[in-house]
C-alpha cells in the first residue's frame, strides 16, 4: 500500500477516487428523487467541503441553488464560549429548502452551535449531507440525512480535506497510519 508523507505525519490510502465519486453520485440521486420541484438552495461549508460540493452538485440534475459560506468562531461575551458567524450568507433562505454540504462531522461541536442560527432564519426545511461521519467522536449528536462514509476516529485527509493547509487537492481520501 502508497503511504504518503504529509509534514511529519504518514497517512496510507483509505477511499478511492472511484468509491467515492459512487458515493457522492448516489448521494445526489437521493436528493434529486427528494428535491424534486422544491428548488432547494445548498450550502456548502468552506474550505473542506469544496471538491465534495462541487462534485454532488454536478450530479444534481433537479432545480437548485447553491452558496458557500466560512464559520467563524470568536469568543463571545457570553459564558457559552465561542460564537459561531457565517460569512458570506448573502441568499435569503427563509421559505428555502436547505442543504448543508459539510465535508466531516466530526464531534458535532460545529454545526450544532451554527444550525440553530439558521433555524431563526426560519428556513421551509434543513438537513445535512456529510461525506464523512465519525460516529465514535460524537460529542453533540447531529441528524445527517445524507452520508457518505461512516469512518472511524482517525485523522483523514484528501478530497477537500488538509492536514494543517496541505493535502486538499488529492483525489481520493487517506487516513493517519499508526
Ligand atoms: P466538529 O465540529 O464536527 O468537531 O468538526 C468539524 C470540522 O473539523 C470539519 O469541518 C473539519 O474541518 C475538521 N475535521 C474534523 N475531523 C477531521 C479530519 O479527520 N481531517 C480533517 N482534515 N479535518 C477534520
């Protein structure tokens, strides 16, 4: 098996190109037999979730709408901690069916803090398509409707996702060797 180095860290292959590119048009066939005649706006969380964004959505073959937004965290005043922002939101999404494109979730810490700033914007529907899910990480339970692949808690990179700004273009996803 091609390990590959990455800074200091070997990673060995895990997905293919191919089992992925399957995934992600089988996941789009889903939305596009549950979307139909909804017109559903898709959100795509940047930076990682770019190439898995622009792949499903080249497999949407239904009315659709897409935007990318980047979270960002800062420390609120308030004793809850840290403050969740979406930039670049510039589509009014109230009465819109939302999907939101999020590469990994991973303990879930993310999007349950983002998802209840969206609600107040008081979409028709919101669901979550996540190419990838750590189940054993889960520390705030997130509702995926749509997955990919269900992995285990190991570092991954590839496919839009880096390892500390390196790694995104690769085409298929590798996780951390022991
Ligand atoms: P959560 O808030 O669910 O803990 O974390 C979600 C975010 O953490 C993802 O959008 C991603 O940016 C980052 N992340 C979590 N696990 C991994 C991983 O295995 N590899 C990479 N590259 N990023 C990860």
């Amino acid at each position: 098996m091609q390990t590959l180095r990455v800074h200091d860290k070997e990673f060995e292959p895990y997905l293919s190109a191919a089992a992925i590119s399957a995934k992600v048009a089988g996941m789009a066939e889903a939305i596009n037999n549950d979307y139909a005649g909804k017109k559903p706006l898709f959100i795509a969380i940047l930076n990682g979730s770019f190439i898995f964004a622009a792949d499903l959505f080249k497999n949407i073959s239904i009315e659709a709408e897409i935007c990318f937004i980047k979270l960002a965290s800062y420390k609120g005043t308030k004793s809850s901690g840290h403050v969740i922002t979406a930039i670049g939101l510039d589509t009014d999404i109230i009465d819109r069916h939302i999907i939101i494109l999020e590469d990994i979730v991973d303990t879930g810490k993310t999007l349950s803090e983002f998802l209840p700033q969206l609600q107040h914007q008081q979409p028709a529907s919101m669901v979550i398509a996540a190419l990838l899910h750590k189940p054993e990480a889960t520390v705030y339970p997130i509702d995926i409707k749509y997955l990919g692949f269900s992995i285990p808690n190991k570092f991954v990179l590839g496919y839009g996702l880096d390892y500390d700004g390196l790694g995104r273009n690769l085409g298929e996803i590798y996780q951390l060797a022991r």
